[in-house]
C-alpha cells in the first residue's frame, strides 16, 4: 500500500499564505474525511514558553490554519492540548499563553487543555519495548480524531523531533521525567516514543517547517532556521522519514524510524509517494551531541567518556531553576547558580532543552577532544 507525504512551500508565517499551504497539503494526501458532528483534538509542540518567533514551539498561524480547515467542515468541537517539558504548575499554560496559541483557541472558539490537569489513563501495553503500561492525558481517547501538528527540530538526543516525538507530550507532567529515566539512551528512548506512539496513532500529521530549529534543538540552544515547508500525512513515522531526509540525516539513522519499521508499526518504508515538492534538500546544522554513534551495549561505559556533557554559563543564567525542577535524576543543585553532580547525570539533556534563556551549554570532554587531534595527526 502506498503512503502519501505531501510537501508545500510556504515563504513566511502570513496567514493566508499558510492556510493555501496546510489546505494544500492535506488535500494532496487525500483530503480530510470527517463527520461534522466528530470531535477533533489538536496536539501542537508546547515545549515551554516561547515566543513564535524563537521557533520552538509550533506556529499559532499554522494551528490557526487548521482551526479554520475543521470549521470549513462544519467541525466545532475543537479541543487544542498539550504538556509542556517542565512539570512545575502553570508553565503549560504560560506556554500556551507567550506562543500565541491561546489566542487562536479563543479565536476560533476552541478549547485549551494542559494535560497536567486530566486524569491519566493508564494502557496495559504488552507490546512495548521499554514501557509494559503507558500512561497517557485522558482527552487524548475522548475525541474521534487526533490532529498531531509539530514542530521541525533537531534534537540533541533523538537527533530529529517531529511526528512521534511531539506524542510524547501527551504524557502528563512529571511522568515524561520519570520516561526520561526508564529510556536512558537514545536506543531506550526512541523506542519508548514508539510503546507511546502505538497506543495514539494520529490520524493526521501536518509539520510546520516554516521556520524549523537547527543545531542544539529542540529548545534556547537552537537556532531558527527558515525552511518554507509545511509537511503533512496520515502516517507519522512516513512523515518523519521524509522530513528527516530533507533536513540532512539518513532516516534509517533517526531511531524511532528504524525501530518503527523494525516493529511493523510502518511496514511501507518502500511504498512512500512524496507529492507536491520534490527532491527538496535544507541541510540543517547537527546537534554536537554524538549519541548517535554511541550503540546501547557499550552505552553505559562510552556515553561517560565521549558524550558531550551539560554545564551553565552564568553569564545568561537568570537562576530560574526550570534546569533543577526538569532533572528526572535531580542531579542538579542550585548554589546559586545549577551545579551538575556528575555521577547522577543520565545525559537526557532535559536542562537543555527547557532552559529558557539558552544558559545551559554543552562542552565536549578532552577525551574526545584528544581523539579528534589525534585522528587529525595521524592524517599526515
């Protein structure tokens, strides 16, 4: 069976040219199939708050985009929801709020959930790699149709963020820090994404590339990049395999792809029909991180010896301490500045990636430092 992945250019973030380009896009996959009396959830990227022009999180213009194309048929039960990367109370919210989702919400009339607040549904999930029972926001099951819009990122530990990573927002507040202790490495994580993917399966998946992140995504450490895409399937793991290629990795080297594949949870890896744009290549800078070339069984030596590691430059350090409140391992103190105890530090770089003033860095070690001058050495 052939799976289709539309590809739109759109220059910028103008209304209309967005909504021509996500209607667009949903058209070349087929069109959107829907009763009007269905009810719709849309999972946007709220990672933390971030203003649209930063580029973290996704566009209010694009979810506007699909507000108006569920509202054109006839669709108004509307429900917008997500679970930012820090568990304290009210950074969902805020987040939501700095974005500019908030206000396309009340525009078109739509509800806004922060998926710390419902009760969790707990999944007996037999299937699962890392996780045997998955938690997940209740609203996610109350709705017929599951609209999953993320952002195009880089990430410094699955290397890529899109279709599937986003789901993981679906998990409610302090169980994503708990997720990011079970999944330990890249290998562990990606597949975790994967036991969460199986149990929502969006029936939709637009990706704003617009704008995307490069460098140290998904969050300050990025950098934006201007991209002119929006991206759209029915299959998020089609998706990811497409959007991943255009932005300069090798698919099968982005984990939750290969894995997917590997579980049968996307079996047309062969069979993927890309319409509209065509050979379309935006090289996105890489993280520094080099977890990638760390695999799972010599993990837990190497990853202590060559892994880039997290420190904080206190010339940008507001000492917020959203680094200490997301550590899943609290292997940060604050004194007064985040000071990292090396022995807990499991190199998920959540502090990374919600630090909101970009203050956390990451500092290759000397060993691989020495390695690299040596390679260069012995060139000669």
């Amino acid at each position: 069976m052939v799976t289709k992945v539309s590809i739109v250019k759109c220059s910028s973030y103008e209304k209309e040219l967005v909504y021509k380009a996500v209607k667009q896009a949903i058209d070349l996959i087929g069109g959107l199939k829907i009763g009007k009396s269905s009810k719709v959830l849309i999972k946007p990227n709220v990672l933390s708050p971030h203003k649209p022009e930063e580029a973290i999180t996704t566009h209010p213009a694009v979810i506007d985009a699909v507000c108006k194309i569920l509202k054109e048929k006839e669709i108004n039960d509307i429900t917008i929801g997500d679970s930012s990367g820090v568990a304290a109370a009210g950074v969902t919210k805020e987040a939501f709020k700095i974005s500019g989702i908030e206000e396309v919400a009340k525009k078109n009339n739509a509800k806004v959930i922060y998926f710390e607040k419902p009760t969790a549904v707990k999944i007996k999930n037999p299937n699962g790699q890392v996780l045997k029972e998955v938690y997940l926001a209740k609203p996610i099951f109350d709705v017929d149709l599951v609209v999953n819009v993320p952002k195009l990122k880089t990430h410094v530990l699955t290397k890529y963020t899109g279709a599937v990573k986003n789901l993981f927002g679906c998990v409610p507040g302090g169980r994503k820090q708990f997720y990011h202790i079970v999944g330990m490495s890249e290998e562990k994580f990606s597949h975790l994404l994967l036991d969460i993917y199986q149990n929502i399966k969006p029936q939709l998946s637009i990706i704003d590339g617009i704008v995307g992140l490069e460098g140290n995504g998904p969050g300050s450490s990025g950098k934006p990049k201007k991209t002119g895409l929006i991206l759209a399937s029915k299959d998020a793991v089609a998706l990811d395999i497409v959007a991943s290629k255009i932005i300069g990795f090798s698919p099968m080297d982005i984990y939750t792809n290969r894995y997917a594949i590997k579980r049968k949870l996307f079996t047309d890896y062969n069979n993927v029909e890309v319409i509209g744009e065509k050979n379309i290549s935006i090289r996105y800078e890489q993280p520094s991180t080099i977890i990638r070339k760390v695999p799972d069984f010599i993990a837990a030596i190497v990853r202590r010896i060559i892994i880039p590691r997290p420190y904080c430059n206190t010339k940008k350090c507001t000492k917020c301490a959203t680094c200490f409140k997301v550590c899943p391992v609290k292997a940060i103190e604050m004194l007064p500045y985040p000071v990292f105890n090396r022995s807990k530090c499991i190199l998920c770089y959540c502090c990374i990636e919600n630090c909101p003033e970009n203050a956390i860095i990451l500092k290759k070690p000397i060993t691989e430092k020495f390695i690299k001058f040596s390679r260069k050495i012995l060139r000669f």
